[in-house]
C-alpha cells in the first residue's frame, strides 16, 4: 500500500543502515567514523514493525544487443587488446530508455501500482536541466502520485541510489543506466560498456534481504571529468590501487559486520570499480576473491553506473535460497552491500537473465557504425529534412500512448486501437473507450519493408506492421533487427526508444524488436 | 450515400499544361501565369472573362492569394484547396460545382506545385506540431508494402510481380518518350528498371513517379455555353471523392492489396456516369501510379483487372498503349513527373487531348468509338488516403 507521507517514523539499531563519514583524511590511514542512520523501512502500517525486513522485491536488467570486438577496433586502428567485447546501445537507444527497459523487466516481477517512487541515476543522463526519471516513471504507465527523482552524477551516485532506496519508505524503483565512451583505442573505449540495471526494493516479500552495508568515503583524484567533456581522464593506476583497496576493505568489513557474518558464508561476491587491480587485491585481502563472480567486463565491458547493478542481477540471476550475496563498488569511495537470497525468488517472474542477453549479443557491429553512432564520426546527412522538433502540449495530451503505448479498448465491440481513437473504427461507436495497455503484449509481423531513403542515423530503416496477440494493429520501426532477416510472421515485442532529437529534445516512443524469447 | 452527380452540366472549353521537370529558372508564379496563359490561348478567352478560380497546390503557396498576386486577378474569388496528392483533381472538382450551381458563368482551376526548390530528394511535407509518434517511412516505403502483401496474398511469386511492377515502368516511360511536356522522356530496358537500385522495399529507383516542378489548367463553362467558345469542348460526366477513414494501418483486417477509397469513388463516379463495363466503355484512362505496385492494385480497384489478375494482365500489355485498355498513356506520374498540385489536372489535359483526337500522333491512342476517358488521383498512402475519380467525354451523353 502506498504511504503518501514517507517520512521515517521510526528507530530501530537492528534494522540499521550505515552511511560512511570520513572523519579524518591522513593519507597513512583512513579513519572512520560510522555514523548510523536508522530507518525503519515501513510499508503498509499493518505489520509489526519488528518483523519488517526491507530488501530486493523484484529486479531487471538491461544490455543492449549490439556488440563491439576490441578486434573489431584492432582492425581498424591497428593497435589494441585482444579477445574482448564491450556491449553498445543501439542509435536509438539513450540511458533513460535502457533505464525504462531494465525497469519493464523489474516490473514483471511486481506490482506496479505498489511502486511509491521512483530514482533515475546516471553519469551521462540525457537532460541536465530536466528531470530523466520523469520519462522513465512515463514509460512504465505508473500513476501521477508515484514521485520521480534523478539521482545523477558519477557512478557512486548509482549505488548511493540503490543504498538510499532499500532506505526509503514504502516500496521504490531504483533505475541505474550508463553509457561508457573513451578515445578510440584507449582502455574506456573497449573497457567501457553500455547498459542497464533496475530495482524494486521494499519489505514486500523480497527476494534478497538486506542484512548490511558498508561504506567509505576520501576525496582523492584518480578519475575525473568536467561536463561538456567527452571522455573522462584518470591518474596513475598504482595511486588508485592503493587508495582504493583501503577504503574497499573498510566497506566490506563494516558490511559484514553489520551482517553478522564472516566472509567465508559469503556464498558470491560480485566486485567493480575504477581500479579492477584495487578489486583483485580486495578480494585477496578479504578472501571473497575465491567466491568472486564474473565480472562481465570481457563480455559486455563495465557499464559505469550501471555496472554494479548488473552484476547484482546477474547474481540474483543464478542464486538460490539462503545465498548470501555481496556487492562491492569501488568509485570516489567504497561501498559494499550484503544480501540474503530467500525463497520468494524461486517464484519470482523475471525478464531476460543478464546471461541470456549476453549470448543473445551481436558482435558483429562495424567500428565506423560504433563511432557513427557514438557521435564521434562525423557523416553525411541523408537528402532529407530533419525531423522537427516536437511539441510539448501535444506529447503531454497524448502521454500515456507515446510513454506508455496505451491504447484503448471499445466497450461495445472489444476493438483494439493503437493509437486510441474516440470513434470506434469497427462500430463508429463514440467515446466508449477504455485504456487498453499494450507495451508488454507481444505480436506478429504481418507485413513490412525496408526503407533505404527514411531519415535514420542507421539506414535502412526497416518499417513492420504488427498484429497483435489478442489483437489490434499497428505499424511502426522495426528496431535490433537485421534488414535481410525479417520475415512475414516473425515475432516481436515492444520497446521504448529514442526516436530522435532537435532543438535539444529527445524524441521518445516505441518500436518493435524481435522477440529473444516467448514470453512465460 | 446520394451523389446526384453533375453530367453534362459543365464542360472544360480549354487546357494548359507546363512542360514538368527541374524548372531551376522558373517559380511558382511563373509555372501558374504559363498554365493559366497556355489555358486561356486554347480557350480564345481573356483572364477578364474568368469569374472565379480554384487553386490546388500542397506545398508550394498558402491561401488564394497565391494565384491572385502572380495572375492579379482582379480581386476576383481564389479558393486554395489542398487534398494532397489529388489538390488539382479538388481544384477542378470544386470549380466544375461551383459553374453548375449557377454560381458563375465561368471558373478556372489551376495546379501548381514548386518541389525542386528544398533540395530534398523526394517529396516532403511540413506536418502540424506534433507529438513525435508517427511513422518516419517515406512514401515509398508505404506503398512499397504493397508488393509482398499482394504476393502473398494471390500467391504470385515475387518476382514475377516484379517483373508486373517493371513492366509498368516501362510502359509508362515509353509512353512519356512520346510526350514533349514529360520529365523523362527516354524509354528505359526492362532490365535497367529491374536492376535499379533500391529505394524501399521491392521499389527501385524506376518504380517511383518523378519529383518535379510543373503547373496544369483547365477553364470550364456551363455546357449549354461550351460551343460559343469552341467546338470540341469536354463534357464532364462525373467527379467523385472519397476521404478515406485512415484506418488502414491500424485495422487487423486491412490488407494492403486494395485502396477502398478507390473503390468507392469509382463506384460513385462510374454510377454519375452511367459507366456499367469501365474496360468496354472506356477509351483511356489517367491513374495514380505514383510507385508502380499502386497502379497495379488500382486496375483492381477501378474495375478494369478481376482481383488477383491485374500482375498479369499487365504483363499481357492489357494497359499499353495499344491495349484493351491504354492507362498513362501520357506517360503518367511515372515519366510526365508528380508535381503534386498540377498532377490531377495534367491527367485531364491528356484526356483533353486524346479525347479530342488533338493528342500527337506518336502517342494518339485508337478511341475506338469508346466515349469516355477516365482519371484517378489518389493522395496519402495504403490504408489512410483519398481519391478523385473524374469521367470526361467529348460528347454530350
């Protein structure tokens, strides 16, 4: 139930979280002075308080399906690393819209009306001057009541996010997405990733509970940037090394203190930072080395603030009953969460495992399209006039369609409409129509074309008209899709897209993709 | 649904037409006054003499006064319509209506449209502020549908229905190689048609209609006065038109191998008319093969092909020039070129000039003793647009 008046009314010291004040900065030893913040993590007042858990209800994530082979780049460039593949959002794909796809996924595992707010957190959101969540809260169709923040910055703030949502009151979603470039050949470029990850955290049944954190902070330089600047630059490895395996140490030891626990009833630890060689030497010092989980970097490269979030997916992804689960990030500071898996999760309805989307990759993106659609190749622009931007009072009439691919249902006949119409287009009845919602039914292609003169960062644009399952019709782009594939009744979902952007406003609505896999 | 329908009651006793093309040196201004002047010549009339005047263009002017400023037409009524792709055909549907209500004594409709001057490659069209939730596919594109669904649908295979969409092409280029006003004016090999490259879909470059500039005309009388001006005026049998619901691409059950809207306006127009057999009781006809799959499925909608059959009657060279029944025989949107506004009334010049046995003799089709000629002008795409269906004559009744 919805607590439309969220602020913490009560203590409790077991049921703490910890935030990490850094008291005393000496270079030679980092001291630290926990101080605890205690909440009580309230959902429909009916409980008793005492028995209140607050942990994972549901999760998602997201990794877009193209691939870049640091081969690939090697070719062209004729220097760099061997053996690895780094994930790429599409040309029409941005952090807010993976956000809202990692959180689609989350969804089906629960209810959305439970969801009282909702955090967007990125180191490269679309608008600095806009809110992003906003767009996010539009796509998954929730109610006006449901709030809606960004919590952006560099990638702490994601995990800081995630941290202050398993805080909050009532249940929230919690939307981590990133996109990752860097100077053609250098480390960020192959190393970085693009990608999603979504939480619904509360006390409702979780899947995970809570059972501690850990934090850390110093202000130290070892990665940084300015806004307006392309790439980040960093320091000299060795100096993160050092600095970061110290804060790391002191976040796992305050988190699994908090947990009761020893490290050895660690069951996987998933670990990423700006330093992997602080990560290494965290995990010898620690002894979650040895229950180390893959790190996923060589397959879809580190998605900055996303990556952590993956990483949790992807463990929750493979855990069972009673695992314990530990989550450390090393980012301007160290944090480190500690979970317990329980047995709602054998029952949880899940999205696409991250496993799943990692092999449903393509590698076989060319280098010149990757910088095309990074923004880093400058190209011809096609014979065409851009598209205009578009209007404001008219995408907010239409929202819970554009956002939402809403349609709307005929009382009397049981027409669907995509888009909704007033007049019944079976029947001509008028105005009796009810919200029909169709982001998640799947269809078929009933007919398409490939457009090779469509205005598109990624010619050819390939146009599909789709029957849906149980009905209603629509056409639209077919995105993730290659042009020489597409068949006359291949199956596809939808999924929120950008569609472009002028005068500064991204364009946001749906297009098909072929669907990885039936829907359980 | 009534349609009285006007037949016989007004007639066009004069016609011009540009030459259609890249008129780099020529404005708007310029290709209306040229049409409006070539009409007035072929008429023996002044521009005094008109009382009122239809102007249809979809992009290149807004209100009356785009002809009224170029032509200064006395502070005399304007009226700009705008139906895309059939705003002549509105024009001259309007202008026909407003002589047979006894309005006035004599009505001109112009066609102009100006598209080579926004350096874009085909054609483009600036649409209200909106949400941003349209499709982004081009014309081509969405005509282009038509192709597998059609295949599909029949069972043809789809390179036999290529070779149908090419044979069209060709015959439209042969046709406008005869004609001096046409923007492309050489024939092309079938093989060259079949191999250009694509545009969308199964369409290749010379599957889609020319992207030009051009400007058309017609002046039109009350017919009992048609003869104080000349002795072969054309009578105007019919004008039909239906706007279609739009629904195509949101309707499960539309399947992109008909035009309804089509339908309909020939079942009105042939019903004005009197038209029982359209393939007996036609001499030619003028349709909109803006890609070459749209007037395939058009020989179906107008009546002309039974379903499933006009791929291969159009193989058979059924629509040729020497054919059962010769359609574009002026080269159509194909070679005459598509200036939007000036298309539907460039399709009534042809008639006027075939019907009266004034076409040149490279291209003059044998009439036959067949009474009427026929045009069609479509705008908008598969499943979302409307169209115009006019019967001409060169005879009363």
């Amino acid at each position: 139930m919805h607590i439309r008046d969220p602020r913490v009314i009560a203590r409790e010291p077991h049921k703490r979280f910890l935030t990490g004040i850094c008291a005393d900065q000496s270079t030679s030893t980092l001291a630290f002075e926990l101080t605890s913040i205690y909440i009580l993590c309230h959902d429909d007042g009916l409980e008793g308080e005492a028995g209140v858990t607050t942990g994972i209800i549901s999760y998602g994530a997201y990794v877009p399906r193209a691939r870049l082979r640091s081969d690939t780049v090697r070719e062209a460039l004729g220097t760099g690393r061997a053996g690895r593949t780094r994930a790429v959002a599409g040309y029409d794909e941005d952090t807010t819209t993976m956000a809202a796809e990692a959180a689609r996924r989350a969804l089906r595992g629960a209810a959305a009306e439970s969801i009282g707010a909702v955090a967007f957190s990125s180191a490269h959101p679309v608008y600095a001057a806009k809110t992003n969540a906003t767009a996010v809260h539009a796509a998954l169709s929730l109610p006006a009541r449901t709030r809606a923040v960004d919590r952006c910055g560099p990638e702490r703030s994601a995990l800081g996010a995630l941290l202050d949502g398993f805080a909050g009151s009532g249940t929230q979603l919690v939307a981590l997405a990133d996109t990752v470039i860097g100077p053609s050949g250098g480390a960020d470029e192959i190393g970085g990733g693009d990608g999603a990850a979504a939480f619904v955290l509360g006390s409702a049944a979780p899947v995970a509970e809570l059972l501690g954190t850990g934090s850390a902070t110093a202000e130290f330089l070892y990665r940084w940037g300015s806004p307006g600047e392309d790439f980040a630059r960093t320091w000299e490895e060795r100096f993160g090394q050092e600095s970061y395996a110290r804060l790391g140490a002191a976040s796992v030891g305050q988190a699994l203190d908090e947990a009761g626990l020893t490290p050895a009833e660690v069951t996987a630890w998933a670990a990423t930072g700006l330093s992997e060689r602080a990560v290494k030497q965290l995990g010898k010092s620690t002894g979650l080395g040895s229950v180390r989980a893959d790190d996923l970097t060589t397959a879809i490269g580190r998605a900055g603030s996303a990556h952590a979030g993956i990483l949790l997916a992807d463990m929750l992804d493979r855990a069972r009953p009673g695992d314990v689960l530990a989550l450390t990030l090393l980012a301007d500071g160290a944090d480190t969460l500690v979970l317990r898996v329980t047995e709602a999760i054998t029952a949880l309805r899940r999205g696409e495992t991250v496993a799943e989307q990692i092999a449903a990759g393509d590698d076989q993106l060319a280098y010149a399209t990757f910088l095309t659609w990074k923004g880093l190749l400058s190209r011809p622009a096609p014979r065409r006039p851009e598209p205009l931007r578009i209007s404001a009072p008219a995408s907010l009439r239409e929202a819970r369609w554009k956002y939402g691919f809403t349609g709307a249902r005929c009382d009397e006949c049981a027409t669907r409409h995509m888009p909704p119409q007033r007049v019944c287009l079976r029947c001509g009845a008028t105005d009796r129509m009810k919200d029909e919602p169709l982001a998640d039914v799947t269809g078929t292609i009933a007919t398409y074309t490939v457009d090779h003169l469509a205005y598109s960062p990624a010619p050819p644009v390939i146009g599909v008209v789709i029957d849906f399952d149980g009905g209603g019709r629509f056409a639209c782009e077919l995105t993730d899709a290659d042009p020489e594939a597409v068949a006359i009744g291949d199956r596809v979902q939808m999924t929120f897209r950008r569609i472009g952007e002028a005068d500064g406003i991204v364009n946001y609505f749906w297009k098909a993709r072929p669907l990885s896999e039936e829907a359980s | 649904m009534t349609s009285h329908g006007i037949k016989d009651r007004v007639a066009i006793i004069g016609m011009g037409c540009t030459q259609f093309g890249e008129h780099w040196e020529t404005s708007t201004s310029d290709m209306a006054i040229d049409a409006c002047e070539a009409a007035f010549a072929s008429a023996g009339v002044a521009k005094d003499d008109v009382d009122a005047f239809w102007l249809g263009t979809l992009t290149s002017g807004f209100s009356g006064m785009t002809l009224s400023s170029a032509l200064k037409t006395d502070y005399k009524p304007v009226t700009r319509v705008e139906n895309f792709c059939a705003s002549g055909s509105e024009a001259f549907r309007n202008a026909c209506y407003a002589v047979a209500s006894g309005a006035y004594d004599m009505v001109m409709a112009v066609g102009v449209e100006k598209l080579k001057d926004s350096g874009y490659s085909g054609l483009h069209r600036a649409d209200p502020p909106n949400a941003g939730t349209g499709g982004s596919l081009t014309a081509p594109a969405r005509f282009s549908v038509i192709a597998p669904s059609y295949s599909r649908k029949y069972g043809v295979d789809r390179e036999d229905f290529k070779s149908a969409m090419t044979r069209v092409a060709w015959k439209n280029h042969a046709n406008g190689a005869r004609n001096e006003r046409a923007q492309f004016r050489s024939e092309v090999p079938e093989e060259t048609i079949r191999s250009s490259p694509r545009v969308a879909g199964d369409l290749g470059v010379f599957d889609c209609s020319g992207v030009s500039d051009g400007a058309a005309a017609a002046i039109i009388v009350r017919a009992e006065d048609a003869h104080k001006y000349t002795d072969s005026p054309l009578y105007v049998k019919a004008l039909a038109f239906a706007a279609g619901p739009g629904t195509g691409p949101i309707d499960p059950e539309f399947d992109y191998t008909s035009f309804e809207e089509v339908v309909r306006s020939a079942s009105d127009a042939y019903a004005q008319a009197g038209v029982t057999d359209p393939v007996e009781d036609l001499s030619m006809c003028e349709v909109h093969d803006c890609f070459t799959p749209t007037e395939l499925v058009l020989m179906e909608d107008l009546g002309f092909s039974a379903r499933g059959e006009a791929w291969s009657d159009t193989l058979e060279d059924r629509y040729a020039r020497d054919g059962v029944l010769p359609v574009n025989p002026d080269g159509g949107l194909k070679s005459f070129g598509h200036p939007i506004g000036a298309s539907g009334l460039r399709m009534l010049f042809e008639c006027w000039l075939q019907l009266r046995g004034e076409a040149p003799e490279e291209r003059q089709v044998s009439l036959r003793g067949r009474k009427y000629g026929l045009t069609q002008n479509l705008g908008g795409g598969p499943g979302e647009c409307v169209s115009f269906v006019a019967i001409v004559g060169a005879e009363e009744g």
